[in-house]
C-alpha cells in the first residue's frame, strides 16, 4: 500500500486533492477475472463526465462496483454530487431526488420503469485517453449520504472530497497494519451505502487497492468473486452474509482478513470465521454521520480502538466524536465508556435503546442478545412500539424467525432469559425479517410487519 496515505489530510480547506494515488498502471478493479488499469478507468470517467448533464448532481444507481466507481469519479469531477439514497426502492429514489431539485439518476442497467431523467452510462468496454489525474478541491461536496431508516426518517449527511480523504486514511491505516502489505478487495455490501463506499470506492481510488467489480450474494459466488482475485484478498461484509457463509460450509479461496460492519458482530460468530476460514476478522464502528472512527478484533476484545486522531467525550444522552474527517463534533447515540487515556472506548449502548418500564431498566441491545441466544431462533428483533397501550406503557414488540418453534415456545424460553417486564406483547413468528442489502432494519418495515399482530 502507498506509503502516503496520509500526506493529503490537513490541507487548508479548499485546497485540491488527487481523485486517484498510485501510478496510472496499477489495477484498480477487476471484471469478468481481468484487471481494470487506473489509466482505463480515468478514460472511462472523462467520458462519461463528457456526457452527464448540467444538474446539481445525481443518484447513482449503478450495481456494478466498477460502474459505481466510475459514475462516482465522474460526477465529482463534473463538479456534482453522487445522491445516495437508503434503498433502490422506487419511493426512496423518488423522495431524494424531490429533495435536490434538478437532479436526475445514472446507472448502468436499462430500467423500466426509469426515475425521471434517468441517464444510462455507455458500455464500459473500450479504452480512452486518460489525460492528467484530476485534482479535486477539498470542499467540493461529494456525496450525500442517507441515513438507514433504523431509528426513523432516512437523514441527508454531506460528505466533502477532504473529508473522504481524511475518513479512507484511517481505514487505511487499520489494514495496512493488520496486514502488512497491500490487498484486494471483495465487498458483498452495496457501493451505495457509506460503508460500501468507504471500503471498496474510497479504497480503489486513495490507496492502490483494487476492488472486484460485482457484489457477491450467495456463498458460492463470493467463494468465485475471491477466487478471481489475486492474494492477499480482504473480504467486506456484514453479520448476515457472515453467518451465511460460515453455516453454507462453503470453502473459501486463502482471506488476509475479514472487516464487517452495519450490525453488532455476535463473538461466537466472529470467533467461528476465523476457525473456519483462517484470517482475523476486524468489526469497524462508525455511522453514515461519521463515517468509520474505530475498529476491534471482536474475537479478542470487547473495547473498540479510535482511529489516529479521533476523540470521544461522552455526554449524558451519547457522544460526541471529533475526528480528522469532521468539520464539527457529531452528536451519537451510542453511550460510552472510556479506557486507555481515551484511546479505547467499550460500548455500553445506545440512548434510544435504554427502556424504563415499571420502574426496571434494560437495553434494546441486551434484549435482542438474549433473544438471539435462544436455541431455535434463527433471527428476530425485539422493538418498542411508538405508541403507549391503555395504561400509557410504550409495549416491547418482537419478530422472530424460527421455523421448528411456536410462538409459546419462544416466549417460555424467553421468560427465561428476561424480566417478564420487558416480554414482547405482541409477539410475531415471520418467514424473514425486512432486512435491506446491508442486514439493518428499516423500523417503517418492522412496524408494517408487527401490525397484524397489535
């Protein structure tokens, strides 16, 4: 990996910063098992800047990694922003695109139906002139970036050019340090989310990594997408792809290391990837706000690590994470505790996960562990409803999925597991949990699937 990963954090604001490090014949992505050189790729993204209309900027609708990586180079370089809504659903498009008025939609693949304005990129299959590496001023907003949907109404979050520069060295440091050289990337994440974009958008461009271009679902496709690729491969994923590849039995090609993010990594799960595939899984901590600002081997320690100058002050109802990538403090949820002179921190949970109910007091967070521990339980989610009953009490709802159970049995073995304060009522057996392509829980959707039950 580039030994100046850093030398571009720091610059006055404003200043230009490089769209892409490394010399122009390194591979930054590979396709159908063939590498894509840095120079291809500028030639790509000058033509298809060429072609983008004059707008605001767009959302980026492209599925192929290398297409995304491409339409997200040539917007910035055009001067637009890459609009990244929390779903490819119609409705979610729609309301970002009403928000930034002007705007149209990019992509890769015909649709029918198309958002409006819907511009399809030209085949990226022939080689152009690549020219010079553009320089890119650090204020320039390059995306905006909304949030899941987990906790309520998806947020718009502005991400500057400086402040990805600044995010990427941190992500980085971490696995250049953890693997002593540099890798490739396979993502099964969706470049549309900030983690996507972080570690296998940011990655290709800021740190001589190449990214494979698909987004591998299925166990046997990522055992493929890995195979393509030349060693040492780093695989980004979530818990739900995880846990799908550890119980498939799927052999994978040789990892360096695992990074997994987007929900809390159960350590049995974690501790069983590494027994199963040989290479150290790394979780990393951070929000669509912040971008990434700490990580831990979840299977050796509970306290999470700050990235290089990142630092916590915890308030009463959360934290505020100041970090190089920030040009403020960011308010968090997440309730800390600090360790090592501030340079650990051990997560106690979150404001909005704290409940009080008869007087008790428990966390959403431990709850939903102990649901999950339950043996039988395949997936569930334990929630508090919006609205108090009668007896003006906010209720627990849960969503469980466990196919050889009955709703009887999982509340008898729950009760079990909990004060009888904080049993779910209602209680719901489901095929599946709304999951989006990145596992997290869109609380519209769990409301909408617990209605029959209220």
């Amino acid at each position: 990996m580039s030994s100046n990963l850093h030398e571009f954090t720091g610059r006055p604001a404003g200043a230009p910063l490089p769209l892409l490090v490394g010399d122009l014949s390194r591979p930054i992505a590979w396709r159908d098992g063939r590498p894509v050189s840095a120079a291809t790729f500028l030639g790509h993204v000058r033509a298809v800047a060429a072609l983008l209309p004059e707008a605001v900027g767009a959302v980026n609708l492209c599925e192929d990694r290398y297409a995304f990586l491409v339409a997200f180079a040539a917007l910035i370089v055009r001067g637009q922003t890459n609009l990244l809504p929390p779903s490819r659903a119609p409705h979610a498009i729609d309301e970002v695109m009403s928000g930034h008025p002007g705007s149209y939609a990019i992509g890769e693949l015909p649709l029918s139906p198309a958002p409006v304005g819907y511009l399809q990129m030209p085949a990226l299959d022939d080689d152009a002139a690549p020219g010079e590496i553009p320089h890119i001023p650090a204020d320039t907003v390059a995306a905006i970036g909304y949030t899941s949907g987990s906790t309520g109404r998806p947020k718009p979050n502005v991400k500057t050019w400086g402040s990805f520069v600044a995010s990427n060295a941190g992500n980085a440091n971490l696995l250049r340090t953890a693997i002593g050289t540099s890798f490739d990337v396979v993502a099964t994440v969706p470049p549309q989310h900030m983690y996507g974009i972080e570690m296998s958008v940011l990655m290709p461009l800021l740190s001589e990594v190449s990214v494979h271009a698909g987004r591998p679902f299925f166990p046997a496709d990522v055992a493929t997408a890995l195979g393509t690729m030349p060693e040492p491969r780093v695989l980004v994923t979530t818990p739900v792809h995880l846990r799908a590849l550890v119980e498939s039995g799927v052999v994978l090609p040789t990892l360096a290391a695992f990074v997994s993010a987007t929900a809390p990594m159960p350590v049995d799960l974690a501790a069983e990837a590494e027994r199963r595939f040989g290479a150290p899984l790394h979780e990393v901590f951070g929000s669509t706000e912040t971008c990434v600002f700490a990580s831990r081997r979840t299977s050796a320690a509970d306290d999470w690590t700050l990235y290089p100058g990142v630092t916590l002050h915890p308030q009463p109802d959360g934290t505020l994470v100041d970090a190089p990538q920030l040009d403020e403090p960011i308010a968090l949820a997440d309730i800390v505790t600090l360790h090592d002179e501030g340079r650990r921190f051990q997560l106690r949970g979150r404001n909005t996960d704290l409940l009080e109910i008869a007087g008790k007091r428990a966390s959403l967070g431990d709850l939903n562990r102990r649901l999950l521990a339950i043996e039988g339980v395949r997936d569930g989610v334990l929630f508090q409803l919006d609205e108090p009953d009668a007896s003006g009490v906010r209720r627990i709802a849960g969503l469980v999925v466990a196919p050889l159970m009955s709703e009887q049995a999982v509340m008898a073995a729950l009760r079990h597991a909990m004060d009888p304060v904080f049993l779910p009522r209602p209680l719901r057996l489901v095929d599946a949990l709304p999951r989006n392509e990145t596992g997290k829980l869109p609380r519209g959707s769990l409301l909408e699937l617990i209605r029959p039950a209220l």
